[in-house]
C-alpha cells in the first residue's frame, strides 16, 4: 500500500523572515534612530503602529573586488586627429558632480532605500534597550514557574513536533534493512535463471526450474514492493520537558498625583509616561503585576481605565500613595518573593509639612523593599517635594528623579530611567 507524507504545519507569508531578521540587526542604529525620530512625530495613541524607515542607498553598498586594465595598451581611435602614434594619453580625471539650483536634462541617481517596519518591529525597537532595573531571581514559589526544556526524541507527539528529516531518515533506514535480505536473495535467483535458461529448454525439468524460480522471484519482489514507504514507528518527534525554575516575578506600582495644581497638561504628560510605561511592562514580561494607585489628599488604588481617565481631583498630600504602597506590599507583595518597582509622577506641589514625611517613608520603608524606584515631575518648578526627594539621591543608588516638562521630553526621560545596565544613553 502506498503511503504519503505531506508536511502542513504553518508557516508565515514571509518566507524571508531570516533574512529581514539579519537585515534589521545590520541596520540596528540607523532604524532605531528613525524609531526615535517617529515617536517625536506622533501621539501616544499612534505609538504602536509601524513606520516606514529610510536608508542613504550608500549605506547598503557591500565592498567588492575589481581588476583594473592596468598596464600598456594599444588603441586604435578612428577619426583621431589630436594624437599621433607613440603619444602617452593620461588616464581621464575622476569627474565630480556639479550642483546647483537650475534643472538638468541629465544624469541620474538612485533613491533612498524605504521599507516599512511591522507593528511588532516597531515596539522591539522601541523597547530594545529597557529592562527593570535590578531584577533578580526569587526562590521557588509554592506554585513553581515551568520552564521547557528540550529532551531529545520520542516516538509519539503532536504533529506540530514532527520532525520530518529524522522520521524520513528513519523510514529509509527501515526499508533498507527489510529489503536487503530479499534484495540479496533476489540477485542470486536471478543468476542461477540465467545458467537454466542456457540448458536444453525442451527438458521438462529444466523449465519446471525455470517456472519456479521465476514464480519465486516475482513473490520475493512483490514483498520487497510491499515494504511500507513510511510507518507510524518511523515517526520521531521533538520531546519537551517541564523543569521548575525560580520565578521573576516583579510588580510595578504606579503612583500619579491628580490633585487641583496638575492641570490637564501635566496630567497629559503623567499619563504619556505611565503609558510607556505600561506598554513597556506588558510586551516584556509575562510574570509582572501592576498596581494603580491615584491620590490626591487620599490615595486609592484603581483598576487601569480609572487609573487613565477618572476626573476625581482635590488637594495635594503625596505621603498617602506612599503609605498605601506600603500596605499593600506587606499584604500582597512579599519582598523574599517579589521584584518591587516604583514610579511617581508628580508636579512636585505638595502640602508643605508633608514633603519632609514623603522623604522619609521613601528612604526608612519603602526603598528598602524596592528594587528601584523612579519620580517623574511634569513641572519645571522645583518645589519642595523635588527638593526633599533630591537628598535621597546621593545615599540611595536605586532611587532616581527627573523633569519632563515638554511632550517631546517624555520619551528620552523613559529610556534615561529605565535604559539597560551599561547600554548607551
């Protein structure tokens, strides 16, 4: 019976992805400079499409090997009457091009190579150099995180494990060493018909041998035909196992103040940030919680679309987020098994007498259980609150403070806070 092995596990439309993958890591600065120059153009609700990038058609020429004429050369030049025989002619002088204002009706040139960066390009680029700052692995939790391991092969799986080149190696394998006996056996009858049918063919015994080992050979050829092209044990597929590893579990606790003094501009450039933030949280890690916490003379921690566009404002105490950070963390968030982050956005006014107990709660109980924490102010004043927060930067490596006074200054202050350890600025 004749079998039939057809491959239709799926495969993307690009059939060049290696090579758009080789192409994207040749070019890394340059699209990545024309991501930076994107975000600078667009709304923080664009952020997630894709762009189009251009690169100089110079920068993608590859070096190459040519063999000049060289030597002495004689030439015969028809029409010539300049020259005589014998003359040397110089070699003609690399010409530059002449630029100016007015249109030519000649010459030519070549285009900026342009292609387009996908959506999911666009973010890797995007978020390329981020990382949490500080992370660590915790021990192992009661509900242990899984990693998948490859373990070799097994002769059962999904089709989707199959692996084709080493279940056809095994199929072959398999017919050969069936067939080689018979094959052999095969060889051998056919040399011994060939001797019978140069005897006397009028004899009866010799074309009864004949007859039978004819018959004999086409039995042993009918079974070699009837060896399977491929059988369910040829399949080999690709065999996973589960390990435990210790988890990387992190939390990130986002504080945004909406009191009466952030007026909808500065609360534009808290939410820009948070957003960044949160779209930076959520394509890089897949074990991380986010807790929204809102305040104004009281905090209270919100779900994300209260936290982006509650219309809840008042007067300004920044201590209670602090405070209901903390709280939250001793309930939920144990330090031994959890990564804890920050991030606060402010425009740094604040009840005069309560700066000095923000400074405090910062540095004697929360940035003892933080891996790293970040105060954004959306003011350029720098009022009270910068000024207690700045004294914890000199004794606190894993505390750090900046202004984003403008739209355009969101972006660079995200990747200043969160850029990986020892990338460049």
């Amino acid at each position: 019976m004749l079998q039939q092995i057809i491959d239709r596990r799926l495969s993307g439309k690009n059939k060049s992805v290696g090579n758009r993958e080789r192409f994207l890591r040749r070019h890394k600065e340059q699209i990545r400079e024309a991501v930076r120059r994107a975000v600078d153009g667009r709304g923080i609700r664009d952020m997630e499409r894709g762009e189009d990038v251009h690169i100089p058609k110079k920068d993608l020429a590859e070096p190459v090997f040519g063999h000049g004429e060289g030597g002495v050369r004689e030439v015969v030049r028809p029409g010539n009457s300049e020259h005589v025989k014998g003359d040397r002619i110089p070699k003609p002088q690399g010409g530059q091009g002449q630029g100016g204002s007015q249109a030519s009706d000649s010459g030519e040139g070549e285009d900026d190579f342009v292609f387009h960066l996908s959506k999911e390009e666009f973010m890797q680029v995007f978020f390329d150099d981020l990382a949490l700052p500080n992370m660590e692995r915790t021990q192992l939790a009661e509900t242990p995180e899984w990693k998948s391991h490859r373990a070799g092969f097994t002769n059962d799986g999904t089709p989707t494990n199959l692996h084709v080149v080493r279940s056809m190696r095994g199929a072959l394998g398999r017919r050969i060493a069936l067939a080689m006996g018979k094959r052999r056996e095969v060889s051998e009858l056919e040399l011994e018909l060939a001797e019978l049918k140069k005897q006397d063919q009028n004899n009866h015994e010799v074309q009864r041998l004949v007859m039978e080992t004819e018959a004999h050979i086409e039995l042993l050829r009918e079974r070699i035909a009837g060896i399977p092209f491929l059988d369910p044990i040829d399949l080999r597929f690709r065999s996973r196992v589960r390990v435990p590893v210790p988890t990387s579990r992190a939390v990130m606790f986002c504080l945004m103040d909406v009191s009466g003094s952030m007026d909808e501009a500065r609360k534009d450039l808290a939410k820009r940030f948070f957003i960044l933030l949160y779209l930076f949280l959520t394509r890089h890690y897949d074990k991380i919680d986010v807790v929204f916490i809102r305040h104004h003379t009281q905090a209270q921690e919100v779900d994300e679309q209260n936290f982006f566009h509650a219309t809840e404002t008042g007067g300004t105490v920044v201590s209670s987020a602090l405070v209901l950070m903390e709280e939250i963390i001793r309930a939920r968030y144990s330090p031994s098994e959890w990564n804890i982050y920050g991030a606060q956005a402010s425009d740094g006014d604040n009840w005069h007498h309560d700066s000095g107990r923000c400074r405090e709660i910062l540095s004697e109980q929360l940035l003892p259980l933080c891996r790293y924490f970040a105060y954004v102010q959306v003011a350029d004043a720098e009022q009270n609150l910068w000024e207690e927060y700045s004294k914890l930067t000199e004794t606190c490596a894993h505390f750090a403070m900046k202004k984003a006074v403008e739209v355009n200054e969101i972006y660079p202050v995200f990747r200043e806070l969160f850029k990986k350890e020892g990338a460049p600025a």
